[in-house]
C-alpha cells in the first residue's frame, strides 16, 4: 500500500477508537492490540486524569515515566491520541514547562481537548498536524515523547528528521515503541490490520538504531521493556484474520516493546 492509503488507514481506525471511548466505551485499535496496550500505567498515576484519556491509550509503554521531565522543559508527543502522556507530562513540567500533543486524527484531537478542559490543565496544547511534518519551529522543543506511534509511520526517516529539527542543541528523544527482533513472516508485514495495531510498520533494533545516527542523533539506546510471547502473538494475529497457530510460533519473542533513546549533539 502507499503512504498515503497506510495514513488513511491509520487515521480511520483510531478516528473509530475515539468515537468508542466517547461513546463511554475503552477504545481498541480494531486487531487483537489488548496484549501489547494493557497495564502500562501505575493507579497512582490514572487516578487523577480524566476517565476519557485513561481509556483512549493504546500504546506500547509509559514514556513519561521514562524521559526523566523537568521542571520547565517543553515537551512533543508525537501521535497524542486521547492525551495520556501529554497530561502526565503537564504535570511532571510544571506551570512553567509546557506539553504539545500532535494527532492527525480530528476525533481524538476533540477527545484530547475534552481531556484536558476536564483535567483542568492550563500548560497543553493540543495541534493538529502529521508526524511526518511537524507544524513547530526549529529548536522549539527539550523532549520529544511518543507512545507507540512511529511504527504506524510509512516515512519513518521523515519523522526522526523531523524530530531532530524540532529539538533543541541537547534535547532528548525518549519514546516507547513496538521494536522486531530478527525478521517477521511476509504474511504479517503486508497486513494493514496487524499495521494498524502497531506490528508489521515496526522497525529492527538495527534499523531503528541506523535511522536516528543516519538523521544525526548520538547516544542511541533501545531498552526492551515488554516482549510478547506466543500467547501475545496468537491474540494480536488472530485479531488481523490470519492463521494463528502457525504463525504465533514464528512470531514468539520477536516483537518486543521498547524504551529507544537518543539525542541531539549540542
């Protein structure tokens, strides 16, 4: 498929997934995704966001428990959805930080600011825009953040490119994302189900790693934080209609959630 039909896919899909959750319904990317967007998130941490932003994730990981925010930093979540982590991040920034959201997807952009207007939250911005042409200045921003999102990208040098422009001299790239050990079978590469649910778009650790070097980050690092089993597997490919039994075997222990990290040279 072409970019374009893999973006319209994706943003059809997720379109849907806020309807659900403003339809008091938790929101699912539509193929078997439970295994990998369940359980991130500490109680403590929910407890004092809106219902609609806990309902809406759909990620891979907790990014915001991860980048180490500070007072005052502004910080870019790249695919904000419902808005999760950029509330959480709001509030690990302080009054005098600020958090952006960028989505492409009308429906959680309403879904997200609905979030916010209820979290009561005044250091947020939510913008609509695509990941592969952020709508920022240059040097604009200290972290970039994203939660399972740059898998779903069919130019994914075009956002790191676009990551790298945006950071500020020593700003840090900290996102949670689906990674692939070793190779996965054609059949779950070219299905858009299984693209949509954040495993056949996602990148090697070695291509993911040569990306960020190749667009001039340093200090490249990607953590496993989650590898998916054969009961992992089996859930996400039965979801996508494809022949589970089989597959899942060839698929065990290859898809993991990470935790990749890199920055900007001063």
């Amino acid at each position: 498929m072409s970019g374009e039909q893999i973006k319209e896919t994706v943003k059809q899909k997720y379109g849907e997934a806020a309807l659900q959750v403003l339809g008091g319904e938790r929101g699912g990317c539509g193929c078997g995704c439970d295994p990998i967007s369940s359980k991130l998130y500490d109680a403590t941490e929910t407890a004092v966001l809106p219902e609609g932003a806990v309902l809406a994730s759909l990620g891979c990981g907790n990014p915001t428990a991860l980048a180490e925010l500070h007072e005052g930093e502004v910080v870019l979540d790249l695919g904000s959805g419902g808005g999760i982590d950029v509330l959480l991040s709001a509030r690990r920034v302080g009054p005098t930080g600020k958090a952006y959201g960028l989505d492409m997807t009308d429906e959680m952009l309403a879904l997200a600011r609905e979030n916010q207007r209820k979290a009561g939250v005044s250091n947020v911005e939510f913008l609509k825009g695509d990941i592969e042409r952020i709508p920022l200045p240059d040097a604009s921003v200290d972290v970039i953040i994203s939660n399972c999102v740059i898998n779903l990208a069919a130019d994914k040098r075009k956002v790191l490119a676009e990551a790298y422009r945006v950071l500020k001299p020593g700003g840090r790239f900290a996102v949670s994302d689906v990674v692939v050990r070793g190779e996965l079978p054609v059949a779950v590469r070219r299905n858009m189900e299984l693209w949509v649910g954040c495993v056949a778009g996602a990148l090697t650790e070695d291509e993911f790693t040569a990306l960020l070097q190749a667009n001039g980050f340093k200090n490249v690092g990607i953590e496993p934080t989650r590898i998916y089993q054969f009961e992992d597997a089996r859930a996400f490919l039965e979801g996508a209609g494809l022949d589970a039994e089989v597959l899942a075997r060839e698929v065990s222990g290859c898809v993991m959630g990470a935790f990749i990290r890199a920055t900007k040279p001063v």
